[in-house]
C-alpha cells in the first residue's frame, strides 16, 4: 500500500471523523479480520508482532471498504487508494489481492504536451495484466475521448485489450481509470519489460508510450482438470477445467452437439467454500474467451487464489438456451427486407436502410447479437461501425450501422443472450486435494 505523508494522513483522519460506519458491519468485519489474524499466527508464529498488527490494519481498511461506500468514498480521495476502492467494494479477489499485496506500485509520470499521465499501479498473472493509471490536463478531458489503449512486449502487442473503463462525466481535469488485458493463453513473463500506450483524440492527436519494469514473481495459476459431463434439462455440459489466477478464475467448458438446445449466456457462475462464502462473475466483465457454438467457452469469476478452501462447489444457475433454429434471424440488406425471426420469441427486426438493422427485444440479456455471418459464412462482425442502445420500459432497441464489402445476402445474425433459461442448475465439486 502506497506510504503516506503527515500531510497525506490529517486528510484521511479529517475525512474519517465525519463519517458513520454502520456498527453491525463494521464489528463483523473486526471479527473477521482477527479471526482472520489468529489464523495467520498460527501458521506464521515466527511473524513480528508489527506485522501482525499490519495485517489487522490491512483487513479492517479492505473490509471497512467493502460495508461501507461513505467510507470507501473517503478514502479514495488519498493519494495511491483510488484505483482499488472501486473494485475492492465488489471483487473479492482484488480484495484478495490488496490483502495479500500482489500488486506493484509503479508511479511513472509522464507529460506529453498538455496531458501529465501517470502509471500508478499493476497488478499481472499467467491469465492476464490490469494497470490502474491517471490522466491529467488543465483542459477539460470531458471534450476529449481515449481512442485506444494497449501493452506491448518488444512493439508486439501483450495479450488482448479486453476492456478501459471512463466512469466520469461533467467538466474535469483529472481522469483516473483502470485498462484490462486477457489472454486465452497463459501469458509468458520471461521478459518483464513493458510498454504502455495511450492516445487522445485531440487536435494533435496525443500519444503516449511509456515504458515500464516488473520486479515482483509472477504466481504460477492452480489448474483443476475435471472432465465431468452434466445435464441439466436433458441439455449435456461438459465441464473441462478450471484454472484459478490471482485476477480471476475461469471455467472451460463446451456443449454437447447432440443437444436440442443452443446454449446461449450463463449468468450465475459461482465458486463456493465449505462454509458457504461464494465467488462470482466480475460486475463488469464474465465472459472469457470462445463461443459454445464453435466448441468451449471460457467463463471468468472472481478469484479466490489467496484462499486456502477445504472444499470448493462450481454452481452454474440460470443457463440461457433456445431451441436449436431459433437462435438466429436472418435479414437481406440489399432489398431492406426481414427474411426470418422465430415467432416464439418476443423480438423486432427492421432494416431501415442498405447497412443499419434495428433490434428490439426483451431487457435482461447482457446483448442480444453475436455473430455475424452472410450466405457464404463470411465473418462481418468487424463491418461493424457504430451501435446505439436504448431502452424504454422493458425493451431494448438496438441500432446497428455497417460498412459492407462484398458481402452476400442473405445476412444471418445469431442470437447471443435472450432471457428463456433451462430449468435445474449444475453443481459440481472441485477435487482440491
């Protein structure tokens, strides 16, 4: 955790003092924390009793986050806090992590014309890198956009850009925001220099490349091959393998061809301990890589790698599905025609003009396309340019806009998530032994 100055520790005591932990879950959070520290002395006993009084600090400031948004609002208004408030409140792997401190601290400024960007922190594994970093101007970055980020190992890019999250609107100068890369594959860490490149969509158009060292071991992932066939619902799942990564966690599976039913989106993934304590899908991202219709799917959850589990249960509820011939539609953009929708589901198809279909269908699902192929299995998913959605009572409108070559009618579009689940869940147990 970033060291703070006398300066640094008024503000946060002045922050503090106006604020109203709630009792109850503060004196579970203490409760947990020390039966948390016993446990620790127990294993560690040749520990330093400064350490130890470190480590009740350090759950009680995790776990005071996590009851608490007021204090948690606080406290990432100090210098080095900020990037991890958000996600400790929701992700207990980061939680996992910050207690554990696998993390590095970079804090390389750079300023490039009229931006300062700084590095502030990363955290990286076998399974993929988030950098946590801050841009600064005395303009007003509002009128500006990031027009892409990424990492690149010897001008070659590391991994894939999986997402950059801009939470703030209205006037500002400052910009603070975390960028995510995942891999299919295990990621290699036998160089550990980086590069790091940002650019602004300004008059000039601002780049950065900064380069950047990591210092600390990169941990190895656990791997649990299970290779167990589930049903549910007369649908088979074959759940392969399950690797756990100080990031997240990601289960391998993939669909039985013999099943009636196109497995679509699974929105209830979870781990769960012997006592009860669950792991689930991050907030802003559960979904891995590959598409059951093209064989496995990798679905991520919150990591519990820190964790020392006696038993662990993989529960998967509320599996989406549709009847195999019902999951697509089919439109001609030539003629500005709609060729086929299912008629069981509740979904609108128009084509108001040669490259823009508008898609209104039930709120609930994460987006309702995914593929994009035209008569001859040509990909058109990158034909892509620009979507908009809106909602509007318990529908959502989606409006997409494409730039064809050469593509043949007619065009085919799968159906990636739609709110009609299988009925049962599976619950498998993890071998950890």
């Amino acid at each position: 955790m970033t060291n703070l100055n006398d300066q640094d520790w008024q503000k946060l005591t002045e922050e503090l003092e106006a604020i109203e932990i709630p009792k109850e879950a503060l004196h579970q959070a203490r409760a947990k924390a020390t039966h948390q520290h016993r446990l620790t002395k127990k294993r560690k006993r040749l520990l330093y009793s400064v350490a130890s009084v470190a480590v009740i600090v350090l759950l009680l400031f995790v776990t005071s986050i996590r009851v608490s948004p007021v204090f948690a609002q606080a406290v990432a208004k100090i210098p080095g806090f900020s990037p991890f408030v958000g996600m400790i409140a929701y992700d207990k792997g980061i939680s996992d992590i910050v207690e554990n401190n696998y993390y590095e601290e970079l804090g390389i400024v750079v300023t490039q014309g009229d931006y300062t960007l700084t590095l502030q922190n990363v955290v990286a594994d076998h399974s993929g890198m988030t950098i946590f970093y801050k841009l600064e101007s005395p303009f007003d970055l509002s009128k500006v956009s990031i027009t892409s980020l990424e990492v690149t190992q010897q001008g070659i890019p590391f991994g894939v850009a999986s997402s950059y999250i801009v939470s703030q609107t209205g006037n500002r100068t400052i910009q603070e925001d975390k960028f995510e890369i995942t891999s299919a594959d295990d990621l290699s860490y036998g160089n550990m220099s980086f590069e790091f490149n940002l650019h602004v969509s300004d008059a000039v158009e601002t780049k950065f490349a900064v380069p950047f060292t990591l210092t600390k071991p990169i941990e190895q992932p656990k791997v649990y091959e299970l290779n167990q066939a589930v049903v549910v619902d007369g649908q088979t799942i074959d759940i392969k393998q399950l690797k756990i990564s100080p990031l997240r966690a990601e289960i391998r599976l993939a669909a039985d061809e013999q099943n009636t039913m196109q497995l679509l989106n699974f929105t209830s993934v979870r781990l769960i301990d012997e006592n009860g304590e669950d792991w689930g899908q991050p907030r802003d991202s559960g979904r891995g890589f590959g598409n059951l219709r093209d064989g496995e799917v990798g679905i991520f959850m919150q990591s519990n790698y820190f964790r020392q589990p006696k038993k662990l249960t993989l529960v998967m509820e509320r599996i989406e599905a549709l009847p195999k011939g019902s999951d697509y539609f089919e439109v001609d953009f030539e003629k500005q025609k709609v060729l086929y929708v299912p008629s069981e589901l509740d979904i609108d198809v128009r084509v108001p003009s040669g490259n823009t279909s508008e898609v209104t269908y039930p709120t609930g699902g994460i987006g309702v396309l995914s593929e994009i192929v035209d008569k001859e299995g040509n990909d058109l998913n990158r034909s892509l340019i620009e979507m908009h959605v809106s909602r509007e009572a318990l529908y959502d409108t989606v409006v997409s806009t494409f730039d064809f070559d050469n593509e043949v009618n007619p065009i085919r579009f799968n159906i990636n998530s739609y709110p009609l689940y299988l009925d049962g869940k599976v619950e498998v147990d993890i071998p950890i032994d």
